[in-house]
C-alpha cells in the first residue's frame, strides 16, 4: 500500500471561473496563451531576420486555422470509433466499430454545445497543409522554411496543452508506484499515476531550448528541415516511448497492438529522419526573406489595411477559443455493461393522453434494459427516450436529460410509458434527449417494485441513461456532452441518489420538492395523523417489507381487511396509484396503519425505522466529477416541508465535486409548484 506520502494528490478544478451559467476552463484559455507565446517566438525570430511583422500574422492565421480544424478533424476521425450492435458490412468485410463523424462530416463543426476532442496528430497534419497553401499564397520561400521558423513556438503551444490537460485531469499514464505520481481525485481514481502530461511539457520545454540553441549558435535556419526534422524526431520518439505508459483514450485502441497515438507517430518520426539527413546533405543555404507579390495597388496605406485586418482576424479567432472554453463539458464514463431492447419507435404526431387528447411532436423509444441492483440481483426495466422533431432530423441533441417521474401514476406493465407529458416539452426546448426511466421493481418480471428506495432508483435511472447513451449511438444520433439530472417528489429522491453514478461529468441537477429522510417524513405523519396522499405511506411499508426485509406480515401493518385486499394487489401489481388511493379513500393515518407501527417503543416501530433509514440512504462521498446542484422548494408545499431540502442541502454543502444553489418561494401546493419548477429547470438549462 502506498502512503499518503509516496504520491501526490491532484484535486484542482478544471475550471477558472465557474459561475451558475457558464464556465471558463483551463484547457481552452491555455489554447490561445499557446498561440500567443508562438506568436512572440515568431516575432522575435522574424525581428532578428529584418522580416516584417505583417508575416507572423499571415503565418497565425493560416496556420492558427490549419492546426484547430486539422486537430478537431483528427480527432473525430481517428478516437470517435465505438462498438455497434450491428456489424457493418461494405466491400465484403464487416466491421464492429462505426463512426457517426464519417458517416456525417457536418457534425464535426457542430459545436452547439462546446468543443469536446482535439488531435495533436491531426493538427500537424493540418498545420502541414495551412504551411503549403502559405507558401504558395503569401510567403513563397519554400515550404520548410517556414516549418524550420514554426516549430520553436509550437513547442510552447504544446506545452501549454499539456497544461491544460493536466488541470482536465485527463491523458494521463497508468498505475504507478513512484513518488510523482498522481492520484487524480476528481476522476474517481483510486491509485496513482503516471503525470505523463508533466512528462511531455518537461520534453517539450528541453526540445524548445535544443531548438533555440541551434538557431542561435550554430545558424541552423539556414540548413532547410534541419529545425523542422530535429522538431519531429525528437517529440515524436518521445511521444511513442511515453505512450507505453499512457492510458489509451479508446477502448478500440486495445485491439491494435501499439495504440493509435504510437501508429500516428510513426510516418511523423520516419519524416524527421529523412529531413535531418536531407538538411545535413544539402548544407547551408544563403539567407531569404519572403515577399508578398507586388501589385500596381501596393502603397502604405494597404499594407497598414492588411495588418489591420490580420489583427481584426486575429482577435476574433483568439476569442472564439476562449468562448469555446466557456462552454467546454467533460464527458461522462458509461460502463454499463447490461442488454437493453428497443421495444418500439413511435414516430411523430401521436396522442400521448387519450384524456385529454395531448398531441406531441416528437420521436419516442421505448426500451427494456436490465440493472442491477444493490443487492446484487439483476431486474429488467423500461424506460422511454424523447426526442424534439426537428433534432431528430438533424440526428443531434445538445446533450441527454434525465427526468426522473415524481412516480408511476398508471399502471405497472412494461414498458410504463403512460402520461408523457412533461417529457416532449423539455426535449422541445433544450434540445436534449429526455430520458425517463422506470422505477426499480417497474419492471417486466415478478420483483416488487421499490417505491422510495434511493439507491436503487437512483441507479436504475442511470443505468436507464446509459442504456438510452447507447442506443442513441446505434441510431446515429450525435449527443454533447450536457448531462441534466431532473426530478420532483420522488422524483427528486432519485436525481439525488444518481448523482454517484455520473463519474466524469459536468452535470446539472434539479431537485424540486423531495423527499430525502423518510423516517422525518414518516414520524410528521404520524403526528399529524394525516398523509396528504394516502397512498404514499402505504407504499412506503410495502417496500420496506419486500425489498429491504422487514419481518412483518401485512396484517401486522395495516389496520383493516379491506385496506389488505389492495395491498395484495399491489404486491400483484395489479393496481393504479390513483386506483390505491380512491381504495384507501381516508387521509387519516390511524386508520390506515396498525397501532404499533404508531408506537416508538414496540419493536415493529423500530424495525420499520431502520428500514426507512437504509431506503433514504444516499452515499454522498462517492460523487464525483463537475456538479451544479439547484435546490427548489415551494414554502407553502404542506405535503413536503422545506426542511427535507434544507437536508439535502446540508448534505451536499462542502463536497469539493459539488455547487449548491437554492430557489426557495411560495409556489403553492405540492402539486401545484410541479409547474414552477419544471420552468426554472427549463430556464436554467437555456440560459
């Protein structure tokens, strides 16, 4: 076991500032600080060489372009492959992995909702071409002239890459006994490892002094690829050696036997041999300058036009990078390793409450998926996928919603897709994909239902995530990496619980009116002798006693036989929630429960409050990754008081992955604030 001073704990924020509508991140302000010291490099080289300075901008700007859009083409070109379902067939050969960038080129450049990947590999390639068009448009010095000048500030550009990669707490090396390791705590990590993003700054610096050196002592600029060749073999050696130890950043790259990062460096290394030996073959060159074409046009007054334009240009592309950082997300690590089941896709235009004829526009799937529970024991559930007309027809939504039911108020069949109505509205406009889950124990087998029970709720509706993540990625629908978390009543209880399960994420979480102590809960009734709904107790106890092992016989419970005859139906699920409560008909509890369950001093109290106890346990020290956490709470709600969201509150108040915010008023009832909330939730998610 290694103690806690044989390696060091990495806990910062990838975050500069991180407000309740937006976030600036490292990784996207280093990008530009990059660019901005490879345009002093530039400058200071061009001065030395008598060069105007108008050519560095030409040079940021074509190569600026070039490395950004050649990065982002790299990398959804070369990382975004992922396992289907389906094997591909073309040419006679099939393939188990797709690419739905391939596939759809456009979404490459969709950056709705932020910039996520970014290929070093594929931003040399796309500096490669930027330099060639330079040289044939403005320049006309020969293609490694330039490149022999670029390479002493790129070295300053991937350092601060790096940088920005180590404060993501992301690309980093594996496992590691050594005393520089680094537990990187907000990814859950629980072994340290290998910082191979300090490793590469610390190479990149060496080769951008290796390069200095030779520039200014032994005129190695005028030896055309000597730079641009030392460039290449040095930080690409380097690169294949520490991509030994580094984590692969895809779970195809396992099956290739060098990862894709060691077998994009190869042609790279192999390029800045030849180039040394070319240079040194060659010998030294007489000294050029570049020379725009001269024109009948050409005056003063142009030439400060152009550099106008050029530094116009400029600040628009460096505040465009940093725009992009502001609406950066992590991306969130799906695990799930269940079966899951498309059981129908109902198209548009279709009455969701033949009640009251509620028509929506919007694709719905319906599928089973399995999840286990935390007893071990795998359940088949449903759960449905909502997604907005028109984002279906772009097969792209900015991110995944799950919103989680206050409760199933029909019946308990499966798949239970009854009474969609706040679904289409949020996927309508958030231009997300709703997700909405089943309870645990709703599902197509016999296990009863766990009415309230946290952890298990809460970890089949991220399992119900996961599963909808996967599905989407089989239809060919693009999601962004925006995960919101939604629920009222019980619903609430359920985003609470399934906040553990988003590892890797920045997720946004809406708890509105829930019920997070249910032995408080419990014990206000009993002293009211009064529960608002009255289903809700008797549901409670079921689950207590079917779920969580309570040894108490229904008998023992409920106080009269034709209370137990619904009861019954219920464990058959045989029952609709309104149905149970028009059958208990009474609101007071004395005549609904036992009188021992009324006593705090008999042992089927206290049994049942330990129950209640383990159904509201929440564990609050496993969640992980970037949290917003938005408490709302109606201070005229009678049914739930505000107290059980102060709890909640207090509960995640000084956890270092999570932020808190609360919106407390008089918004009615309980049933009347349900309204209120879902439009602060929508208001939250635009903004």
């Amino acid at each position: 076991m290694l103690s806690i001073l044989n390696y060091i704990t990495w806990d910062v924020s990838p975050f500069i500032y991180e407000g309740e509508h937006f976030a600036i991140g490292w990784y996207g302000t280093l990008w530009p600080l990059g660019l901005i010291l490879w345009i002093i490099a530039e400058s200071v080289i061009y001065h030395k060489e008598g060069i105007d300075n108008i050519y560095v901008w030409y040079k940021f700007i074509f190569l600026g372009i070039g490395l950004f859009v050649g990065a982002r083409i790299g990398h959804c070109w070369w990382y975004e492959w992922y396992l289907t379902g389906k094997p591909i067939s073309f040419l006679g050969m099939t393939f188990n992995y797709r690419n739905v960038f391939i596939e759809k080129p456009w979404l490459m450049f969709d950056f709705s909702h932020g910039v996520h990947g970014l290929s070093s590999h594929g931003g040399g390639v796309g500096v490669l071409f930027a330099v060639w068009l330079l040289n044939k448009k403005i320049f006309h010095t020969g293609t490694l002239w330039i490149f022999d000048r670029t390479t002493i500030g790129a070295c300053l550009i991937g350092f601060c890459i790096r940088l920005g990669n180590l404060f993501n707490s992301e690309i980093y090396g594996k496992p590691t006994e050594m005393p520089w390791g680094f537990l990187f705590v907000n990814n859950g990590d629980i072994l340290p490892c290998h910082p191979t993003q300090i490793y590469e700054m610390l190479y990149l610096l060496v080769t951008f002094l290796i390069l200095i050196a030779l520039y200014r002592w032994k005129n190695a600029g005028q030896y055309r690829g000597l730079l641009f060749g030392v460039f290449l073999t040095v930080v690409f050696t380097t690169r294949i050696l520490l991509e030994f130890i580094k984590q692969n950043q895809a779970e195809f790259e396992s099956h290739l036997g060098l990862n894709m990062g060691q077998w994009l460096s190869i042609p790279f290394l192999i390029a800045g041999i030849w180039l040394i030996i070319y240079a040194l073959k060659t010998g030294m060159l007489p000294p050029i300058k570049p020379q725009i074409e001269q024109t009948n046009n050409t005056s003063p007054k142009r030439e400060k036009r152009k550099k106008l334009r050029a530094s116009i240009l400029l600040f628009a592309m460096m505040s465009s990078l940093i725009f992009v950082s502001c609406n950066n997300e992590s991306s969130l690590e799906n695990n799930y390793q269940g079966q899951y089941f498309i059981q129908k896709v109902i198209d548009d235009d279709f009455i969701l409450d033949e009640r009251t004829n509620h028509v929506t526009h919007s694709k719905c799937i319906i599928f089973n998926y399995t999840s286990v529970d935390s007893e071990g024991i795998t359940d088949t559930l449903s759960a449905v996928v909502t997604i907005g007309r028109n984002c279906w027809k772009r097969k792209s939504v900015k991110g995944i919603t799950l919103w989680n039911r206050p409760t199933i108020t029909a019946n308990c069949d499966c798949p239970s897709s009854m009474n969609l109505i706040a679904e289409p509205i949020i996927a309508k406009y958030t231009h997300t994909a709703v997700v909405s889950p089943d309870l645990q124990g709703f599902g197509c087998n016999k296990k009863p239902q766990a009415y309230c029970y946290a952890e298990r709720n809460g970890k089949a509706a991220a399992d119900a995530m996961f599963a909808a993540m996967q599905i989407l990625d089989s239809m060919g629908v693009i999601y962004g990496a925006g995960i919101n978390n939604i629920g009222y009543s019980q619903g609430a209880q359920t985003a609470f619980a399934a906040l553990p399960h988003f590892k890797g994420a920045r997720v946004k979480t809406f708890l509105g009116e829930g019920i997070y102590d249910l032995v408080g809960y419990y014990n206000q009734a009993i002293e009211r002798d009064s529960i608002a709904i009255p289903a809700d107790i008797p549901l409670i106890l079921i689950t207590a006693t079917e779920c969580v092992g309570v040894k108490l016989e229904y008998a023992q419970c409920f106080a009269n036989a034709t209370l137990l005859k619904s009861i019954e139906d219920v464990s058959a699920k045989q029952y609709s929630f309104p149905e149970l409560n028009r059958r208990i008909r009474t609101r007071q509890l004395s005549r609904i429960l036992s009188p021992q369950l009324y006593d705090s001093t008999t042992e089927a109290y206290n049994e049942i409050v330990m129950a209640l106890k383990k159904m509201s346990h929440i564990p609050v020290n496993d969640i992980q990754g970037q949290n917003i956490v938005y408490v709302f709470h109606s201070q005229t709600d009678t049914i739930m008081p505000i107290t059980q969201s102060l709890l909640a509150e207090s509960r995640l108040k000084g956890l270092r992955s999570v932020k808190v915010h609360h919106k407390y008023g008089e918004y009615g009832s309980h049933d009347d604030a349900i309204l209120p909330f879902v439009k602060y939730v929508l208001l939250r998610i635009i903004l």
